[in-house]
C-alpha cells in the first residue's frame, strides 16, 4: 500500500486533445483526485489527431529523460469504444498506460510486462465509450504514480501490438534510410541511430534528400553557413536532416516517409 | 490560519490570455508566492478573446472532476477596469474567483455562497486596472487554496450574474434545441442532456441539423463507419453530434447557436 | 547542501520550442530526476524562434512576480553549438540561467554575479551538441532550485552579454519612443515607463503613431469606446498603445521598431 507521507510520483500525458478544450484538464482533476502527492507533466497533447506512429516517436524520444517509476499516460486512440485493449505496461523501470494500439510500444519495448486493465475498482465509476482517457487511463495512470502494483491492474497479457518502425536496408556501401519525424523548426529525424553508423568514416558520408546531396557527418548544425543543409546525430540519438537557422522539411518537400540514401565509405 | 505543514490545495486557471506572452506565468509566480504549496493546474486560456459563454461551459464541464476544496480562478473579462464586481464563490464544495459576468454561473449554480472581493489585504498591493487577474483573482484564489475563509474576502451577494443557458423547447414528439459548443474536433454538443431524454426511445430519435437527418441514439462514434454523422450521449454530459473521424462543424457549417430539432417516440 | 526534507524552489521555463514536441517535457523529466521536490512553471514557449529580444522583454515582465530563490531557465539560443558562453546568474534575489546572448540581461541588470557554466557534475554525462535546454541548462537549473550555491556552477565573469533596449529621446515638449513588444491581443508596449513621464500633465499628452493621434493618459482601455485607440500605463509598467476591443498592431500596422512621438505640456 502507499504510505501517504512519501514523495508519489510524476505522472505524464501525452494526447491528441489539444489545450483549447477541457479534455486535458478533466483528467488532471481526475489524477489528483485519486493520488493529491503526484506531480503531472505534460508531454505534448499536439499530436495530430489520431497519429499513433508520431505520439509514439515522441514518447520514445522522451520516456527516458525521467526518472525511474514515472508513469506516462498515452491517449491517441482512434479505437476509443471498439474492442482494442487499455494496457498498463511496465518496462524499463517505468510504467505506461494507454490503449493497446502500438502506441507504447517504441518506448516500452521486451522485455515488459504487459496488463490489461480491467479492475474496476481503479476505474471511474461513471465510464463513458468516448473518453477513456479521463475515465480508465488518467485514473489508473494516477493509482500507478501513488504506488499501486501494476499486477491489480489486471490480467498479463503477451500479446500487446507492436508498431512497425520502418528499418534502413543496409548495403556494402549505403543505406536505404527514410524520414521518421519532423520537429516544429522542420528538422527531419530518419530511421538511423548511431549503432547504425559504426565502422562508417564521418567525412565519406553524402546524404541524398528529394535531389540534394549533403556532404559530411557533423556534430551540430553551427558547422554549416546560414541557410545551409545538414546532417548530424540529433540529440534524439537519430540521425537528423536540418538547414541551419531555416525549415528543412519545407525546404526539401520532404515529409514522413520520404526516402534518403546514405552512401559512405569505411573509416 | 493555514497549518504550513498541511498540504494546501489546487488551484487552476481557465483565462482568455494565450499562452504567448507572460500573463498567466505572471498569475501562477504571484500565486506561489503566496502559497507555496499548492498545485497550479490549467483548464485552457485559449478561450476565444472575451468569449464568457464558451469559457463558462467549459467551467462546467471540468469542475466538478476535480476534488472538493479546489479554487477554479477565471479571467475571461471583457470589463476589467469598469465597475462589475469581483467574486469568489462557495458552490458545490470548491470554489470559484472571477469577475461577475456570468462565467462562474454554470459551474456554481445555486446554492452558492457569492462573496465580493473588497479586502485588500488579499490583493496585490500594487494594483492595475487592466490585469485584474495578476492583481485580484490569482492572490485571492492562492489565499483561498491555502485556506482562507471565503467570507473574509468580502461581503456576501445575493445577486451574483447569472448566465442565460438556451433552454430547448419540448413538445410532443419532437425537441427544438442548438449548438452550445464546438470541440477542437468539431464534435458538437447540444443544451440537451441525458434527463431530457427520458422516456424516449433512443431507436426512434431523428436529429435534423443543417438539413441532414442523424437516425437513433447512439452509445459512440464507433458504431457507425468513418465519415458518418453521429448522435450520443458525450462524455460532457451532453447530447453531441459527431462526424466519425471528421469534423462536424466544419462539414454541417453549424456554429454555436445552429437549431437542432430531434423528433422522437416514446420508449 | 540541499536538506532532502525542505520544501525546494521553483523552476521556471521560456524557450522558443513550441510544445508540439518533446524538448520541453525532456528539459522537465531531467529536472525532476535532479530535484523531486522542485515546482516547475511554464512562463511560454511559443517565443518566435530565435527572438532573443523578445524572451528577455518577457522575461522581465514575469521574473519579479515570482517568489525569491526562483530559478528561471531560459533557451533561446541561436549560438548553441558555437563558442557562446552558458550562464548562470544571481540578481535581484533570483537565479537565471541561460546562454550569454543577452536574454537573461532586461531581467538581470547589475549589480549581479554571472558565473560561466563549467561544472560537468551539474550537467548530463551525454551531451549533445544542439539541446543545451536538455544537457546543461535544465540540469543546472534544478540543482540551483535545490539549493547548490551558484559559485560551484563556474567561475564569476565580469563581461556577461548585455541586451540595447532601445531608449527614448526626451525634448523639452515631446518624446521619441519606439514599439517594443506587441502581445496576443495587439496591445503595443512601448519603451517609456512611469518614470519617463514624471511631471507631465497626462491630459496635455498627445501619441503619433502610423499617422494617428491618440489624446490623453487614460488609466484604462475602458475609458474610450469600443474601437477607440487609447494610451495607457500598462500593468506591464510600460505605457501602452491599444485598441478597445481590437487589435492595436495590425490596425496600425504597427510592428516592434514602430516609431512613436508622444508631445506634452508640464503638469
């Protein structure tokens, strides 16, 4: 049980609700309600309506920059009143919640442990079919972060649906790359991390994007001029396509999906 | 007197300022200064300038999710610097700091308590007369937050504004109602809400708006195909008409205040 | 050292990083690892990118509201990456912590102690190139909210970047003035204070601004009708031009820089 003189948790929400409603704020009351020691952060709620691949991303880019046992509520969920699973998942020392849709699953990959919720009892009582996120996933969120067992939640399940991250296709010398996520300055983040790069000389590297050839690997944006294009490890831990002080994404037309090679010599 | 070692309350902020400059910062840095120990939650401030109706429907739909005891402060005040009186209000177990304009009406309908704000010494020292919210409405909700007694802001009111809610009108078989609020999403909902529809068959219900005709009640958007129009029950409480993953605003071209007529049978 | 058991400070945020997303929450769950107990405040991230001229306006518009011992991190900073200095500063009973561009400096003017950031134990182990936000500044802020002496983040400089606020020309019967700030609801700022005005006669005042001439010192924009122009002392501290119940900037078509002449007559 939870001693209620210790330090609860963070609690964080991600969503697709924007701020301009109540939605968010309905199930901030809710959280506090059930755990008043928690302190809530938000994520983002400036997902594109029901864009699970992009909520995802973020999650994964962010998940671990809080401390251990933090509890990250996720509610991009075009399923919300079919049949999809609500889950609560622990991995990496950490806990996320939210429909069983992919969501999660970039930042709590295997190995987890997996949940469906189904105890009522963590539940509001007065559940609607068209906002769980104030009815199941900030309640339970919220009974997580003051230390409930995840175990209570509900049955383990070894089923939770994965999303598929498009992989690069590694040749003898390029990589078939593609744009994963555009941040709101239009830096393009692409399938490739640093283990990805190893063994590959930093100054072979030409990166080709919609036409443009970028030469190099370089650590930061401020070794190319004003207006320039740009390849560097983003501080995402992905490799990242900018123009310095400018818009790439705009600049090259280039959206997610949009594919990249990468041809390199070895080091 | 507040008991340092208590934990004092929460406290949110629903205004019209945006969150481009530093209004509301400027609110919660003098809240805190107050009363350190509070939770500082916001509603919205994205309230269209000056848009008392909408913020107070929002109010309504938010307040009651969070626990008794909360201090909802709201600056939508198209007359600061005239003579409309500032209020905190006892309503419902929480309570709520605003101007008297008719945006804490919905939310705290009698039995209320009205309290003028007029003690001072709960105020900034330095006062404006155009930021009532950073001046009045923030240092009196903190005060309230950590546990100052509603009656000693100021005399109490009986005639406090109220704010007009269109009332549908019922006839035999048939509810002439309208559009009270639009969502991010362009979901609508009506002045209509589950009690008004007692004794009515949900099968038997037909929703005329812009000149589409909506068949039966619905329990969620699920259950009809993507670009469907759609009637339920909302998680607001409120009758609401949906485009399944659309925007039905936009598609009906039905603003606040579009007439909705349901015709129905009995159950 | 910092007692586990005391209530710690306050955090604040002001970037240009928008909230679509993660940077902000990555900056929030780095600062919550370091100091459970901090509070942490958005002042806006919707500064335009890179606007260092304006963050340091708002800033110290917001910073004084705050309680004493709060830290405000600041990261607008188009020289991440290149040679410019991180700083952290100590003024006016405050702690601001930012790149030495000269947006910490409207809101802490000397006397001052301004240490260059050079503790590598204050900061994240994996650094990245292009979001100090992230790796020094959040991380350096959250130990200073928790009580680290400001001396241990790195050496005292002398030479801290200031920031040219422009000042107004005083003749014998008018002043030159300029616009400095527009807000959300198009009221201009300009860069004339109460001070500035000492020993005029607020009925003799007379404001040219893009060919219109506004009359008077009013107190409030509830003083003119609906539409009106009017000039005020704004709760900001700075005079003030605005319309009623309109958009001052985009009626006069006047930006930041906007030239203002305001003639007058001694009291």
């Amino acid at each position: 049980m939870h001693d209620p003189n210790s330090t609860c948790g963070l609690l964080t929400l991600l969503t697709d609700f924007g701020t301009s409603d109540g939605y968010v704020a309905a199930m901030k009351g809710i959280a506090y309600g059930i755990a008043d020691c928690i302190r809530i952060v938000d994520i983002t709620h400036e997902v594109p309506d029901q864009d699970v691949f992009r909520a995802a991303v973020i999650l994964k880019q962010v998940a671990h920059h809080f401390p251990p046992g933090t509890v990250h509520v996720v509610v991009v969920d075009p399923g919300v009143g079919t049949h999809r699973r609500p889950l609560a998942v622990e991995a990496r020392g950490q806990y996320f919640v939210g429909p069983d849709n992919g969501v999660l699953a970039l930042a709590a990959p295997a190995p987890r442990r997996a949940h469906v919720i189904e105890n009522t009892d963590l539940m509001r009582s007065d559940r609607s079919d068209t906002f769980h996120g104030r009815d199941i996933f900030a309640p339970v969120g919220a009974h997580l972060a003051r230390g409930v067992d995840v175990a209570r939640v509900g049955p383990e399940v070894e089923d939770m649906l994965d999303l598929a991250m498009p992989r690069p296709v590694f040749h003898r010398d390029s990589i078939d790359a593609e744009v994963i996520y555009a941040d709101k300055y239009g830096n393009l983040m692409l399938n490739i991390d640093e283990g990805d790069l190893e063994g590959i000389d930093p100054a072979s590297m030409q990166t080709t994007i919609s036409g443009f050839v970028i030469e190099q690997l370089r650590s930061t944006y401020a070794e190319v001029e004003i207006g320039e294009l740009v390849v560097y490890l983003g501080s995402s831990g992905y490799l990242e396509v900018a123009r310095r002080e400018g818009d790439a994404r705009h600049y090259l037309g280039a959206p997610r999906g949009t594919r990249v090679v990468i041809r390199h010599a070895p080091r």
